[in-house]
C-alpha cells in the first residue's frame, strides 16, 4: 500500500497528464508493484463512492429498513468495482493485439489514479442529493457539469499516455467508457437494481 506522501504525489502526477503534461508520467511508480498499488485509488475514492451509494440506496429503499438499504449499498459497491475493473481487464486482452502493449501500465496506472479524482468530483452533487433530495434541478445541472469537465479531463489524460494521436487516444478512450457504461447498464438490473 503506498504511503500518503506518493499518493499525493500519483495525483499531482495524474493532474498534469489530465493538463496534457506527460512530465506527470515521471511522477508514477509505473513498476509491477506500482501497478498492483494504483488498484489502492479504489480505497481513495470509496468515501465519496459510498456517499452516491447512500444517496441512490435512499432513492431506491424508500421506507424500508437499514437492512435493505445496507443490501443495496453491497451491490452498488459490487457494480461501481466491476465496472471499474472490467475495462480494465479487456483492454488487458486487446493492447497486444491492437500495439498499446507498452502503453498499458501507463495507461491503467494514471486512469486509476484518475478515477479517485474523478470520484471525488462527483462528491458536490452526490452530497446535495444525499442532503437536498428536492434539489433535483441543482443536482443536475451540477451532476452534467462535472461529467462533462471528468470525460474532457478523462480525454487529455488518455491522449497524454497513449501517446499515440488524438484518433488512437479518443479509439482508446470511446471503448473504455463504452465497455464501463455498458457494465453497468447489464449489472444494474441483473442485481435487481432501478437504472437512475
């Protein structure tokens, strides 16, 4: 598990390829084992993933009791992780044959590096919504905002790594938020859960 000081020092990293500095890529331990400890940014973002969890179990459970509502948090969880992962794991199987093979652990340590980031972007309106459930409007228009600003900055940092043109970086980028989004369009209704 890396210490705080080279986390902070992964997310300073991934902040400037996110600006399109790919000095940031000397600020990451791109090693076996700094492969392995950028799946820790999962733990980094787990406080304000949990705070959607809550906010969306809420929304679904209505009235009925904690333990329902702890059920639902246990499969959001479950979904958020897959989703997280799967991309992963099918880019794994493709970078060889597609020549990113020596782009991948690059590649997966800043995205999930990344990730923590962008969960913690998405913390305002998840917390509005958790505090201010009649706020929908708000919530929205906070909540596509923030999106929008996540996928340019999911962009940049995915050009910056790759390294290999706009068209191969945006190739790269389309497919992994197609493979996530399209995880958790099958997953949520497989664990029995509203799409919200």
């Amino acid at each position: 598990m890396p210490g705080a000081d080279d986390i902070q020092t992964y997310l300073a990293g991934v902040w400037k390829l996110m600006n399109g500095r790919s000095e940031g890529l000397n600020q990451l331990d791109l090693s076996i084992d700094g492969f392995w400890n950028s799946f820790f940014a999962i733990v980094i973002a787990l406080p304000a993933l949990g705070v959607g969890w809550v906010s969306f179990a809420n929304e679904i459970a209505g009235g009925e009791p904690f333990g329902y509502r702890l059920w639902i948090l246990t499969k959001l969880a479950v979904i958020d992780l897959i989703s997280w992962v799967g991309p992963i794991v099918l880019f794994a199987f493709l970078a060889r044959p597609v020549g990113l093979i020596d782009r991948f652990v690059p590649y997966v340590v800043a995205s999930n590096w990344a990730s923590a980031i962008f969960a913690w972007f998405l913390l305002p309106p998840s917390l509005i919504g958790l505090f201010w459930p009649d706020a929908v409007e708000l919530t929205d228009l906070l909540s596509l905002v923030v999106i929008i600003a996540t996928l340019v900055l999911a962009w940049r940092l995915t050009n910056t790594v790759i390294a290999r043109g706009a068209a191969v970086a945006t190739a790269v980028f389309v497919a992994m938020i197609a493979v996530s989004v399209t995880m958790l369009l099958i997953l949520q209704p497989l664990f029995g859960l509203a799409i919200a």
